[in-house]
C-alpha cells in the first residue's frame, strides 16, 4: 500500500508539472511568466491578469466536498489581504481530475455551496467539537463573497494523466515541427528539468520563468540524463527508444561511425570498457570476405589515463582483438591517413582508436564518405566538431553501463 501511495504522489507531482509545462506553451507574448509553487501550485501573469492554478489528481479517489474545502478556504485567505489592500486581485483556478464523484458538485457553485460546503467546518477546541465558519473569521461579507465567485473557477473533470501529456507533446510537435521522439526525449526532456529545478528555489522571484526564456533554456541538441524524465518513462523504456530511434539498423550502410564517451574515474572498470569496445565492434562492423564494402567503427575514450589506456590496447591485442590508433611505429607522428584505411576480412582490423581528442577533427576530415558521430557524456557535451558535415548525436548518461543498454 505504501509503494502504491507513493507512485500516486509521483504522477500527481508530475501531473501538476506537466500542467506547468502546458501554460507555459500557451502563453501569448514572451515577456508572459509562470511561477512555479507561487501562491498556489502554478502562477500565471501575463500583461492583463494574474491567475493562481492549484493542480489535484485523485485518478482512484471519489470526489466529495472536503477535498477542495481547504484549498478554496487558503484562496479565500488571499482574497482577503486583497480586500485590506494588502495583495494585488488575481484570478483563482482549481482544477482536479478524480475517478467518480463528479454529480456532487454543480457548477458554477454559488454563495450558498460556497458557505455551507467549503467555508464552513468542525474541528475540536478545549476538547469538543466547535463549527467555524471562515467567511466569518475572515470578516467577509455577502457581496465580497460574491466577488471572490467571479475570481474562482472549479474544474473537477481536468484531464487524465496521459491525456494531459499526450496534449503537451502535441503542443511541442506543433511548436518545433519535430517527431513524437523529439517532442518528449528532446523538449519534454529539458523543459522538466527545467520545471523541476524551479520548483525547489527559494524564492517566488527565482521560481518564476518568462515564456521567452523557457523557450531558449529547452531548445537543445541535447538528450539529458533527467532523474525526473526517467522516473516517469522508466530506464528500461528510455534505453529501448533511443535504441529505436539511433541504433535498430546502423549496421546497413558501410558509414564512418564514431563513438565517444567519457570514463568516470570513481566507477572505472576495465572489463566494462572492454565490453562496451566488443558490443560496438561487433554490431557496427561488416569485415567478412563477400563484404564490397567492408568497415568497422571509431572510437575516442574521453578522461581515460594513458598509461590505462595502452594497457586495454595491449590486453585486447592478446585476445586477437585487432585495433589500430593512427601510429605507424614507435616514435611515429600521429597520421590520420593511417587510422582512417579500410578494415577488411586480411588485415582483421575490428576498431579504430583515436588516443587524444585533438585527433578527432583530423580524422573525420580525411575520412571519405558519410560520417556519424555519436557523443555520450556525463556532465556537459566535451567535443564539437569544427564545421565538418556530419550528424552528431549528443547523448546524456549515468554510467558506462547505461551506453550498452542503448546500444
């Protein structure tokens, strides 16, 4: 019941920042904000209005009354400072999806439900039950009431869960013209990040964001190694699409592929170099006798020491694992022409090693053909490719691990 309990206040953390997401892609002018954990859930202001959205999903709870009597009770607060002169007017939202329930309430709700189902409530005092009335404690009078009426929507039939995401993808497929995968791994992926840190800043100012620089901020090449993003699809799930959408057919065309990542020095281990080395050999190589035209991949190891380095070669040349680096023989300069000629099925040539970085440009520019290079980092991105033509694919991970679960 516990592990239940909190998956249902994961999706409703993440229902409410999705929501976030959804008023961001619809405000009208770029100077337009959202505040992220206002004074309500999500606050919105634009040029004309300011509006407070408090978000519930209750997708196995009945609706009744006294699940929304609070929230109504902490708006009118606010209403009430407003009436002193001591807060500005804003509009107020509360909308909440719930599994049954819906015919209790009729909307609008007018001052009568206002009083008698939400503002007024028992709670024990000097051990009895005492009944209170908020309106009262607040000192609110009738025709206020009526007033905070016209500041308050209630929707209880807000959308489902994936209803509501599948509407924030297509807004993001509409707004950058790009694919299912793109909308969420890309967009989706950074513009929760982006909500998710907002959420925990200390101040209203700092969880504030303006349409333009949301916009800027999830604009990125980049697929992010996202906690939050990963929680909601599951790893397993995001491994499996990014090996669709990158890595399901590579092995086709006879392309100049190279593959970069980075090591951790805390979580270095040499049999998982070795086997990720073997994975992308074995399935981006094509080196057989019938081959026309016969290829293997490139490789550069980001952060890995050298004399490391020259040990994994020799351990890899003692199991027949042919590799060359661009080295003719001892004491040689380093010659791109070498490291780029072809492998086939005499010389045995299984990987192509670039030792150092500064090496990377050289080689893609005297490579031939079409040229892919696929990047895996753990913090921030370390190479850019000086205006050569290529595809380059910028992936986030974990852990070295995590590259053979998406190959």
């Amino acid at each position: 019941m516990a592990d239940r309990t909190a998956i249902d206040t994961i999706r409703g953390y993440f229902y409410q920042f999705d929501h976030s997401i959804i008023q961001l892609l619809k405000l009208e002018k770029n100077a337009d904000s959202i505040t992220v954990e206002g004074i309500e859930d999500i606050d919105i202001s634009t040029a004309t209005d300011e509006t407070a959205i408090q978000c519930k999903y209750y997708s196995k709870t009945e609706y009744n009354h006294s699940g929304i009597a609070e929230p109504i009770r902490l708006m009118l607060n606010h209403f009430a400072e407003y009436k002193k002169g001591n807060a500005q007017k804003i509009k107020y939202t509360l909308r909440g999806h719930y599994k049954s329930g819906h015919h209790k309430l009729l909307l609008p709700i007018n001052i009568t439900t206002l009083k008698a189902n939400f503002l007024t409530y028992t709670k024990r005092a000097d051990n009895t039950k005492q009944t209170f009335e908020h309106h009262n404690i607040l000192g609110l009078d009738d025709t206020q009431l009526n007033e905070f009426l016209t500041l308050l929507t209630i929707d209880i039939n807000a959308d489902d869960f994936d209803t509501q995401f599948n509407e924030l993808v297509g807004l993001l497929k509409t707004k950058y013209s790009c694919s299912d995968f793109t909308a969420e791994h890309f967009y989706y992926n950074n513009a929760l990040r982006i909500i998710k840190e907002l959420s925990i800043k200390k101040t209203p100012k700092a969880r504030s964001i303006t349409k333009c620089d949301f916009f800027n901020k999830i604009n990125t090449s980049q697929i992010l190694f996202n906690e939050w993003f990963l929680e909601k699809k599951g790893e397993r799930a995001h491994f499996q699409n990014l090996r669709k959408e990158y890595f399901s057919s590579l092995n086709i065309s006879p392309f100049e592929r190279l593959f970069i990542f980075e090591i951790d020095s805390t979580q270095y281990q040499r049999n998982e170099l070795k086997e990720l080395l073997f994975t992308i050999s074995k399935k981006w190589s094509k080196t057989t006798k019938r081959e026309p035209k016969p290829f293997c991949p490139y490789v550069y190891i980001h952060n890995l020491d050298n004399a490391e380095l020259v040990a994994l070669k020799k351990e890899l040349y003692s199991e027949d694992f042919i590799c060359i680096d661009g080295y003719d023989f001892s004491g040689a300069e380093f010659n791109p022409s070498s490291i780029v000629k072809n492998a086939n099925f005499t010389n045995k040539i299984k990987l192509k090693i670039i030792n150092e970085i500064k090496f990377i440009d050289e080689v893609l520019s005297t490579a031939k053909g079409t040229k892919e290079v696929y990047q895996f980092y753990i913090q921030r991105p370390f190479y850019e490719n000086n205006g050569i033509s290529l595809k380059h694919i910028k992936i986030q991970v974990g852990k070295l691990n995590n590259i053979k679960n998406i190959l």
